[in-house]
C-alpha cells in the first residue's frame, strides 16, 4: 500500500490509555471498581469476623509477652479444631469486654495440679519450654501449689507464663470452651 492510501485512513486508530492510568485503575475502570468495593466490604466484615486485636495489660504473661504490647487474636482458629496444649489464647471475661491473655496448659479430661510450681497433668510433669529457667535453682520463692482438679468435657485449665508471681496476684484455672475467643496468631 502506497503512504497516502485512503483504505488505510479508514481503520480505526487504537486510543490506549495513558501507562499510568492503566497501573492504577486498569483498562476497565468500572470493573476495577467493582473489585474495589466487593474486596472493601469483605475486608470490613471479614476482618472483625476473623481477627481481634488484644492488647497484652500485665505481667502474667512475661517473659513471653511483655505489657502493653499489640497482638491479634485468630478468631476462626477453633471453629473446627479444638484449643490445643501449649496454645495462647484471649478468653472472655464473663459479662465484660475484657479478654485475657493465657497459655493452654490442661485439656478437657485431663487430671492436674501443680507442686512445687510444676504442672503435673494425670501424675506427669509437663515440660513448659518458655517459662524463663530458674535462677540460682529457685524457680519462684513461694512456689505454686494446687490442689488436683479434674476437668470436664469442655473445660480447659489455662495459666500465665509468669509463674515468678505470687500465686495470689495471677488469675488461672479452669476455662470452659464458649469463653475462648480465639488463637493468638504468633509474629
């Protein structure tokens, strides 16, 4: 075809958009909209479903999690799944909006107590990696005791990581399951 071709003149010219324009609401701007607002609104129902900050108020978590710091709660993590062992959890206050911060450490069924400021769950020792160790062989001056109890089907028994507290400062024992909030989701 010779330059001045009419034929050519009558195909329609492609107007593209501006490379900017395109990187920030692609080549269909009403979709791009439309994918906005649907991941706006999950994201603003999704999150508070599945997610929960908690913001860690005391020592009775240390050395574990130091006062005032920010953490979050999984929510769904025990929809399908029962707490486990060793887990941290947010428990709900019964009628308040508090939620405490405490380690699983007795599962439903199970036998405890606690002797010399050692868990024993049905006669054993169980073996707590992030308690600090103890200093010149004492673990705590007026070590914990407890008493054996035995937990229900939906009972579980939680304590702080800080067990170098009086044992009368320190909330712990049995936490039944419709109290847990959720999983503390680890950094």
């Amino acid at each position: 075809m010779a330059p001045g071709n009419p034929s050519r003149m009558s195909q329609p010219v492609e107007n593209r958009p501006p490379w900017w324009q395109v990187m920030a609401i692609g080549r269909n701007p009403r979709t791009t909209l439309v994918r906005l607002a649907v991941t706006l609104v999950l994201v603003l129902v999704g999150f508070p479903m599945s997610i929960q900050p908690i913001l860690v108020q005391g020592i009775s978590m240390q050395p574990t999690y130091r006062d005032g710091q920010r953490r979050f709660l999984n929510k769904l993590a025990y929809r399908f799944a029962p707490p486990q062992r060793g887990d941290v959890i947010g428990i709900r206050e019964a009628g308040k909006q508090v939620l405490l911060l405490k380690r699983v450490v007795g599962l439903p069924g199970e036998s405890l107590r606690i002797v010399q400021g050692t868990v024993l769950i049905n006669g054993e020792p169980l073996e707590e990696p992030y308690l600090l160790p103890p200093t010149n062989g004492v673990r705590n001056p007026a070590p914990w005791n407890l008493q054996e109890v035995r937990l229900g089907q939906d009972e579980h028994y939680v304590i702080g990581d800080n067990r170098s507290m009086r044992q009368t400062d320190h909330y712990f024992g049995i936490v039944e399951r419709e109290r847990i909030v959720g999983r503390l989701i680890r950094p």
